[in-house]
C-alpha cells in the first residue's frame, strides 16, 4: 500500500512538473507569436511631444536649417554586442527636423541632402534646354530660401550604469530577483543668427534609459537524484530612439522658451505668456550636484 502511494505521488509530481512546463512554453510561444502579428504602426512618443505640439503659435514662423546634427559620444555598444554599431542613434537629424515641423514654429529647409537637392535642380535646368520638355519643368526655377536661423549641436553624451540596483529573496528552493540598470543621453541644441554669428539661445537636456529584469525560479528535489528546476522571468529595455527623441523634442520647446524669454522671437499674443508650457518650461532650473 505505501508503495503504491509513494509511486501515485511521485507521478503526480512528475505531470505537475511536465504541466507546469507546458504552460511556460506556451506562453511564452503565444507571446511571441502575438508580437510577430504585429504590423507596421507609427512611432510611438514620449510626453514630450505632447508639450510640444501643445506651444502656442509664434508671431512668424521662423526659417532655419540644420546641416548635421549629429552623435558627438563616439560610444560603442558594448561587447560582445558589437564592435562596430554605436550606442546611440544616427539620425538625430532627421529627429531635429521632425520636432521642429510638429511644433508649428518653424520652416525647416533642407540641408543634410543639399547635395541631392542641387543636384536634381541641374537636372531640371538641362531638361529645360531640350524639345519636348515637360510643363511642370518650363518655367524658371525659383531661388532657393536663405534661413535666418541656424541649429548646431548634437548627441553629446551617452553614459552608462549611472545607477544600477536590484533585490531578491530565495527560501526551500523558490525565490525571486529584480535588477535594474539607468543609463543617460545628453542633447545640445544652440539657435546661432546667420548675420552676425551670435548664438541666441544655448540648451542642453538629459534624458534617463531604464533596462529592468525580473526572474522568477523553483529549485527542488522531487526525489533521490532528481532535481525539479523551472524558471521564468522577463526583461524591459527602454528603447533609446525614443529617449534621444524625447530629450530633442525637450530641448526644442526650452529654445522657444529661451528664444521667448530674451527677445530673440515672438508669441503671437502677448496673453500666450501664461501658458501652460510656456511657464512650466520658463521655470525649470538646473539641478546643482
């Protein structure tokens, strides 16, 4: 009779371990299976787009270019990720330049491709020349815009394991940890007037990246060398796109409120002082280590 039992237990323990199994692989599949039926959406945003397209208008937009805004960390991802792919994104420029269009207070003019640009306006002008030429291509080209202002700065600084932490508890064999890692992205941004070389407004703003892993576990003997081991767990990276996105979209709406509060351009009403962006963003400070 006890023989019996002991084996009826031992199969029990046996199935639960196979069931619980089961039921983390299939989640786990469902998940990802979940997460590849996903489509193409838009990019997601951070509150700082929400500032953003919440400014209110200017008197007159004002006509800027950027020629490159760049990364200036020359950081790498660490190893063995990779040797060759940097930390940070390369296309803070085309980031720049969308932040400025969803504010409604600038005329953005191109500049990182000017190269093509020029190019394809010789194209037009020898086509110009020739019979037959297509009516959107006969009359003259018109010059192109001079900006008034012009943006330079960058990706300044990526520093990593600014503040790392985590707990965990194990007893009879089940426990459970929590880690988690803070790394930060600085952007400069600086408004420079084209006639006479002066920088207007001069910027600067950080924005934290935050990775986070749980684990879970159970480590137990079901019997005499037989070890019963099961383990879940999940990670969260916060993607650094958005945290460099999120840190130029914050550094655009201080240099309209800098540009605001030294003169260097207008609100189109003068009530518009009292807003809400306006004033949260005029009476941000520093923080002094």
């Amino acid at each position: 009779m006890n023989y019996s039992m002991n084996w009826h237990a031992k199969r029990v323990s046996h199935l639960l371990a196979l069931l619980t199994l089961s039921l983390l692989a299939g989640c786990s599949h469902v998940n990802t299976y979940e997460l590849a039926k996903q489509g193409a959406t838009l990019s997601p945003r951070t509150s700082s787009y929400t500032d953003l397209i919440s400014l209110p208008s200017p008197k007159g937009r004002i006509v800027v270019s950027i020629y490159n805004f760049r990364d200036q960390t020359g950081q790498y991802k660490p190893s063995p990720a990779s040797a060759f792919s940097t930390a940070v994104t390369q296309g803070a420029t085309s980031m720049l330049s969308q932040a400025l269009n969803d504010s409604g207070w600038f005329i953005v003019l191109e500049r990182e491709g000017l190269q093509n640009l020029l190019t394809e306006r010789k194209i037009i002008r020898a086509s110009q020349k020739q019979p037959n030429t297509p009516i959107n291509n006969t009359k003259r080209l018109p010059p192109l815009l001079s900006a008034n202002v012009l943006l330079e700065g960058g990706v300044v600084a990526y520093d990593t394991n600014i503040k790392t932490g985590g707990s965990g508890a194990r007893f009879l064999g089940i426990g459970a940890s929590d880690q988690y890692r803070v790394d930060q992205v600085t952007v400069n941004l600086r408004a420079v007037d084209v006639r006479s070389g002066r920088i207007l407004t001069n910027v600067s703003t950080a924005k934290t990246i935050i990775s986070q892993e749980v684990q879970t576990g159970v480590f137990k003997f079901v019997e005499y060398k037989k070890l019963l081991e099961l383990e879940a767990g999940f990670t969260t990276n916060e993607p650094t796109q958005l945290c460099v996105q999120s840190a130029i979209e914050a550094a655009v709406i201080h240099m309209i409120t800098g540009g605001v509060k030294n003169q260097s351009w207008s609100l189109n009403q003068e009530g518009d002082l009292d807003n809400d962006v306006i004033q949260r963003y005029l009476s941000e400070e520093p923080l002094i280590l």
